[in-house]
C-alpha cells in the first residue's frame, strides 16, 4: 500500500551515510546546548528572524499545546474545518474552544470571524496557512483582520506554518500578540526528529516559554536538522524536489477537475470535494494508494492525497485517467 495520507516526504533529505557521520560527532553524554545554539542561528540566518525570537520544541503540536496552556485561559478559536489538533489540545485543559465554519465551498468570511472574536473574546485564534486540510493560501488582507481583531481583544494570533516553505511570499502581520510556529517536519522532510519552531516577541515570547524545557529537543534530532541546513545549495536544491513532487501530485488530480473540485494547493497535499471525491479515494484505495477520507460532517464528501516519490506517479496518473473515463460515460 502507497501511502498518501500523511503529509509528509517520500524520501529522506539525508542519506544513510551522512546520518551515520553526524551522529559519531554528537556527544550524547552532554546536554544539547551547542546543537540548540547551531540549529537555532541556523534556521534564522535562513529565515530573517533573530535568534532571540525563536525557540525549538518537541514538533510544532508541544507548541500548540503549550500555547493553549499559557495563554488560552480565557478561550480558543479557529476556523472550521482547521487543524483538528487546536480543538484537542484546547479540551485536554478543559478551557472553551470555539470555531468559525467555513463557505459550502471551504473557503472564509473574515468578516464573520472578526465579529466571532469580538463577541466571544477569545486568548487565542489559531489559523493555519497554508490552510490544513485544505492546502489553500489565505490571503493576506483576511490575516491582518484576524490580527487586527484579536489585539483589540488582548488576545493572541498564532500563524501556523507548518506548510509556509510551499507558499509564495506572503506578509506577516507584526506586534507582541503574533506568535508563528513552524517545523522541520514537512519541506524539510524530517518528521521523525520533530522539531517545532516557535517565533515570537517580548513578553510574548517570555510567557510561552515559561514551561518549556532546559533542553527541549535531544542533541541527535537538532544536530542533524542543522545538517540539512548547513549547505544552502543543496537545501535549495530538496526543496525545489519538494515542489516538483507537489506539481506532480495537482496534475496528476488536475486530470479529473470535471468530475471533483479541487482547491489551490500550497502545501504537499491536494484536497478534493464533491459528490464523486469519496469514489475516487475508494477507487485508489483499492488499487493500493491510500488517500485520507474524515468523519467530521462537513468534510463527508472530501478526500485528501500527500506526495509521493516520483516513480510512483505514472500508475498513479494512470488510475486517475481510468477512474475519469469511468465516470464520462455514466
């Protein structure tokens, strides 16, 4: 079975031996303050930040999750659909979650989340962009009313960008109350070491980071995520296969758009709707790629596929054309 229902890379950024090479240098004996020093320069030397806004975790949910602990007392909010995660970290406190249900056609009124923040006052909105589980790019004016809106609430904006390396450049809204979390677990194709980033300012920075730990990710994990940083050629170079593989999995689903909707994908996913979507996953399932399909009730007549390697897309590709055939002359 072909997966394509987790988001994440196909192939490894590191090879066997180049793994092998950066762990005989880890000194597993000593705490990870040199690792966390190298990594934390390193990713914001590559991404415009100063180290002193950025701090490392567990993978980007220990900070979702600690987020909601410290500053989510007085209620979360997010859009829905969204990732599922800020609903479950929010009950696993106990504190009030609320949500903002998209269009029919799974995008969203900014304005109908403006005056949701205004009457219930959340601590925090969650918003992820790239939207998961969409794969869409929400524009930039939508984030800014978002931001807009919870600063003249008290409350915070966290900006998840987990898929932020697949979208085009796009502005982030600025001030105390922005908090952006990232990983190395997508683009970067490093899920297994998770690494969560967390960038922030001031007392914002100071107050989510008053439960994390002294040394909250282990020397092996940053010291290779500093490995696949290191040469920004090479980096330059896995990413643009990245999104080659994405380019491969939209026109590979761009063949069918007649018979299901699918949304503008930035992310290493595609997300597809309507009535047949649940019949095409059913179909690929049955051929041996493995899509995700949810239970939630607005997201009955919705299937999701993540990239594959590229030797896999030609069957692939071929499938798809089968299934679309089918389907015209019915």
């Amino acid at each position: 079975m072909i997966s394509m229902d987790r988001n994440t890379s196909p192939q490894s950024p590191l090879s066997s031996k180049e793994i092998l090479a950066v762990i005989e240098k880890v000194n597993i004996e000593e705490y990870p303050e040199k690792e966390l020093d190298i990594f934390k320069e390193r990713y914001a030397k590559r991404n415009g930040f100063k180290v002193s806004q950025i701090e490392v975790a567990n993978g980007s949910d220990e900070w979702l999750q600690k987020i909601i602990m410290t500053l989510g007392k007085n209620g979360v909010m997010s859009f829905k659909p969204d990732f599922f995660m800020y609903q479950q970290y929010t009950n696993q406190v106990a504190y009030r979650f609320y949500s903002v249900p998209s269009r029919d056609d799974f995008s969203f009124d900014f304005d109908r989340a403006v005056e949701a923040i205004k009457d219930k006052k959340p601590s925090v909105f969650f918003v992820s962009n790239p939207q998961n589980p969409t794969g869409q790019l929400l524009p930039s004016h939508g984030i800014r009313q978002l931001s807009d809106a919870m600063k003249s609430v008290g409350g915070y904006l966290v900006i998840d960008e987990a898929y932020g390396e697949y979208a085009l450049e796009r502005e982030l809204p600025k001030g105390d109350h922005i908090i952006i979390v990232r990983t190395m677990s997508k683009i970067y194709g490093l899920a297994g070491l998770r690494v969560g980033i967390a960038i922030a300012e001031g007392e914002t920075f100071q107050r989510i980071n008053r439960i994390n730990h002294p040394y909250p990710v282990n020397s092996l994990s940053l010291a290779l995520a500093s490995e696949v940083l290191k040469d920004e050629n090479r980096l330059e170079q896995w990413i643009a296969y990245q999104k080659d593989l994405q380019k491969e999995l939209v026109d590979s689903f761009e063949a069918v758009r007649r018979h299901v909707r699918i949304k503008p994908s930035h992310t290493n996913f595609v997300f597809i709707y309507g009535e047949k979507a649940r019949d095409l996953y059913d179909f690929l399932l049955k051929e041996g790629y493995r899509g995700r399909i949810y239970d939630d009730a607005n997201l009955k007549e919705v299937a999701r596929f993540s990239i594959i390697d590229k030797n896999q897309y030609p069957q692939l590709k071929t499938l798809i054309k089968e299934w679309g055939e089918k389907h015209d002359s019915l």
